[in-house]
C-alpha cells in the first residue's frame, strides 16, 4: 500500500474524536516558546524511556534516500540539501544507473549530471558539486569515500550534516545529523535546544545514550517527519507524547 502524504495524515488525525487540538496561533506561539529554549528540559530517565520506546517500535530504523554504495549515498545526500527525500529519489535512480562510480560520474559530466537531476531544487550548484567531489575522490582518495569527517568535509557540497550523514550509514558511526526535522524536534519536545543545528546535534551527543546513539538520527528524523510535523505535530499518535515538553501539545481527552 502506498504510504500516505503528510496532508493525508494530518486529516486522519483531526478525525480522532479524542484529540484536543491547540488552535494554530496557540501552536504557532508555543514552536516560538520553543524555539528560544524556553521549555523544560528533559531528565536522563525521560531521554531513556524515549528511545527505549523508539527502539522497541522500530529496532532497525533505515534512511530514506535511495543508493546502491557509499558513493551514491555521499552523492544523494549532498543533492538532498534544502529539498525533500521524496524528490531526490524521483531522479537518482537514472543518475545512479548512468554512474554510480566517481570514475563514472567525472566522464558522465556536469551537462549531463544536471539535465539529470534538473528536478531538484538548486540542482545547478549540485550538478558542480556533484563533478567537483567525484573528481576530488579521483584525485585524493584512489576513488573511495574517505572515512574521517575533515576529508568529508573538504568534499564540494559537504558541509557536517551531509558527514554526519555519511558517516552514520556508510561507516556506521554513532553520529547525529541534524536536519529540520531534528533541529525541531529537538526545540519543540525540549529534548535538545539549540538556537543553531551544530548546538542542537552537540546535546544529543551529551544527552543520548551510548547504546541508541546509532539509531538515535534516524528514529528522531522519522518522527519530525511522520509523526512531530512542522505544521501540525501528531501528538495523538505520539509515543513520547507524555515525555515531550512542548507547550502547544495536542492532548486526548479522557
Ligand atoms: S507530543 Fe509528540 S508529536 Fe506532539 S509535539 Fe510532542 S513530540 Fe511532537
């Protein structure tokens, strides 16, 4: 079946008769309560139980972003800046089978590389990333996907989220990205506030227990994603509802 849109969600949930909804300037208020810090914070047996309860749910949690190599990761995650999973995906499967090798990627060319992508937003930049850091794996790297965050981010088009990323899936480093998704939910549940991504990423470091740390990126996206979503948060289908701190909490009535 296929996996229903978030304004689809959205309309399921308004139908459960027990929810009590915050009107949307009173949720509007409370992001920006959030959003300066101002929420509670969590206590160390809180942050447990909620990724006690990630884990049992979903044990292996996998990103989204299609790709057949550590090389088409690095490649989808950079062209997935400021654009959705949903819509890079829609064009790299043509990219990947035409290159899925930095060699192959330099002889396919930038012309070509951005007729490709040419769906994805800012995908003329992309395009030259894209070449720059195949040609710079070439040069550099004998053609590999260096494993350290410095060489990662020397890369075109790499900044610490798309490493964080990289590292993560293709070496299996207990890293945290923060993307929108964490950013807000990390904000607006009280769970990690930061005015900015790198502060936000280094409070679930501190805060994250060492056990769930390899997971811990991917169950927090998926649940900015589906379920605490930016314009109306499913706190009725919640599972950390009663944990999380945020004041504009939709709640259940008895
Ligand atoms: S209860 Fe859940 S969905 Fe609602 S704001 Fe908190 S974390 Fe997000």
């Amino acid at each position: 079946m296929a996996k229903k849109t978030t304004t689809q969600r959205i309309k399921a949930a308004k139908k459960s008769k027990a929810a009590v909804p915050k009107s949307p300037r009173k949720r509007a208020a409370a992001d920006k309560q959030a959003t300066h810090g101002d929420v509670p914070q969590w206590t160390e047996a809180e942050v447990e139980e909620a990724f006690r309860r990630f884990q049992s749910v979903d044990p292996a949690p996998k990103g989204e972003l299609k790709h057949v190599n550590s090389f088409t990761l690095l490649v989808a995650v950079v062209l997935s800046a400021q654009a959705t999973d949903a819509g890079v995906n829609k064009a790299t499967p043509a990219l990947f089978a035409a290159a899925d090798t930095p060699e192959k990627m330099a002889a396919l060319g930038e012309v070509k590389v951005r007729n490709l992508i040419k769906t994805i937003g800012l995908y003329r930049t992309k395009a030259k990333n894209v070449i720059g850091l195949s040609k710079m794996l070439l040069a550099e790297h004998g053609g590999e996907v260096p494993r350290t965050r410095e060489e990662l981010e020397a890369l075109p088009g790499v900044g610490r989220k798309t490493a964080n990323v990289v590292l993560n899936i293709a070496f299996g480093e207990p890293t945290i990205a923060v993307d929108t998704h964490l950013f807000r939910v990390g904000n607006r549940t009280g769970l990690a506030t930061g005015k900015d991504p790198f502060e936000v990423e280094q409070k679930l470091v501190q805060e994250i227990p060492e056990k769930y740390k390899l997971h811990a990126h991917h169950w927090l996206i998926l649940h900015g994603r589906y379920t605490c979503i930016a314009r109306r948060p499913l706190c009725e289908k919640c599972i950390i509802a009663d944990l999380c701190k945020w004041p504009g909490k939709i709640t259940l009535s008895a």
